[in-house]
C-alpha cells in the first residue's frame, strides 16, 4: 500500500476540537427538542428525529454509529426517532468536493486523479467514518473508492471518552448490568474500522475462505491506490438486506442460509 504522511493520529488538540464539536451539535439539538416540548404541547417525535439525525449526520464517528445501533433495538427509542436514525446507514449527509480534493492528495499525493480514468465527484455512499465513490482505473474496472473523513482518530477517542460517561451514569442507575465489556467491544471494532490496511487484508484473507462458495464475493483491493485511510477495491452492486423485506420465501430463506 501506499505510505504517506500520519499527520491525523491522535491527538489533543484533535480531541478537544471533538468535544466542542459534539457539544455545540447535540446541544442545540437538544435545545430545539426541549424548546418545543415546552412551549408545543404534545411533541413531534418525527421533528425530533430529524433534529437529532442532522446533528448526528453532521458530526460523524462513533456517536452516530451508536445511535444508528440504537436504532436497530425495538424499544430502546421512539420509533420516529429509530426511523431517521436508519436513513443515517445508507444516506448521511457527505463530504463536499473540496474536502475529497484535499483528503485524496494527502493520501496519494499531487495528480491524484491522474491514477484513475474517471473518478466521480458526488459520493455513491456516505456512512459514519467514510464515504465512498464511484471510479474507473486505466484497465477499465470499475471501482469503489472509500475515504475516511478527517481527523477520525481523534474523534473516535474523544467519542469513545463520553461513551464511557454515559455508560458510567447508566451502570449507577442500573447496577444489575455491567456494560463494561460493552464498551470494550464497541471501542475495539471502532478502532479497528479506522484501519482500512487491516480491512484489505482481511478481504484477501475471507476471498480466500469463500473462494469455493459462489453465493459469497468479496471485493478485491488495489494496493497502489490504497493506504491506512483510503481503500480502493473494485466494485460489486448490491442492495441492503432490508430491501428485501417482501421478497418471497424462498429469497428470504436464501439470505437467511
């Protein structure tokens, strides 16, 4: 894979830019949700989900990753806020071309794009720690360029670190579950998400393991255009599980397998 300077590891100043960040967007959030329920009779929970989306969306890393897990639970929040929480999976709002400009000369250097035939400007898909575009290589493959936002590793620590203050407040209120191990697990595979050079390994490592099986393909990376924070594979087409909620039995039983 290709090196290049680390510059983002983390850092304190990272930090701290990451605690006023998510203070400033959860509290006025919060605010707007409280306001309106003070002065808005009944509340409008659709409102409040989106509120709380958008301020999620804005803000990346692992506090969104949580509420988008949060939203997966029956019951653990108001269904209108669990609906706008899901649209954050497939459709959180992206990075702007400057900022791809930027993220992409940093990781492979000036002339970037002159590695690619075509690499498209507007994100096929944005998540919560990346996003990822459409583009084609000189031999003709069509490709899938993931590039990890700015700064994650600070944030991820710095979102990690009030994830165990909420936890910590929930354990004194609930003493009979211990979610220490809880945290632990969702710090780990946190952090380990942040390393795309890992991610490339372990598609060579699970190609090999279903190399057999023709209902399972694996994307297969581009070392050259790659590096600890930008992970070109090629492409597959695919369409989330939950499309297929009506699908017939028969589909549904083969998702299942």
């Amino acid at each position: 894979m290709t090196s290049s300077q680390d510059d983002e590891k983390n850092r304190l100043t990272g930090r701290v830019s990451r605690y006023a960040r998510v203070g400033t967007g959860i509290g006025s959030a919060a605010a707007r949700i409280a306001g309106a329920r003070l002065f808005g009779g009944d509340p409008d929970l659709r409102r409040e989900g989106e509120l709380l989306a958008a301020a999620l969306g804005q803000l990346k890393g692992p506090l969104m990753k949580v509420a988008q897990l949060l939203a997966t639970i029956p019951d653990a929040i108001p269904p209108e806020w669990a609906a706008e929480l899901m649209r954050l999976q497939a459709d959180a709002p992206a990075m702007g071309w400057a900022f791809v400009k930027r993220r992409m000369t940093a990781e492979l250097g000036l002339g970037w794009e002159r590695r690619f035939a075509a690499f498209e400007h507007q994100p096929a898909h944005a998540a919560s720690l990346g996003q990822v575009h459409r583009a084609t290589g000189h031999d003709g493959a069509r490709l899938a360029v993931k590039l990890q936002y700015p700064d994650m590793e600070s944030a991820v620590e710095a979102d990690l670190k009030q994830l165990g203050v909420i936890f910590a407040l929930h354990a004194r209120m609930r003493p009979a579950i211990d979610t220490t191990e809880i945290r632990q697990e969702i710090a780990a595979r946190i952090r380990e998400e942040l390393d795309y050079a890992r991610e490339a390994r372990h598609m060579g490592l699970y190609a090999g393991i279903f190399a057999d099986d023709p209902d399972i393909r694996v994307p297969v990376p581009v070392p050259a255009l790659s590096t600890r924070r930008l992970l070109t594979m090629n492409w597959l087409e695919g369409r989330p599980i939950l499309s297929h909620r009506e699908a017939g039995q028969d589909t549904r039983n083969r998702l299942a397998t």
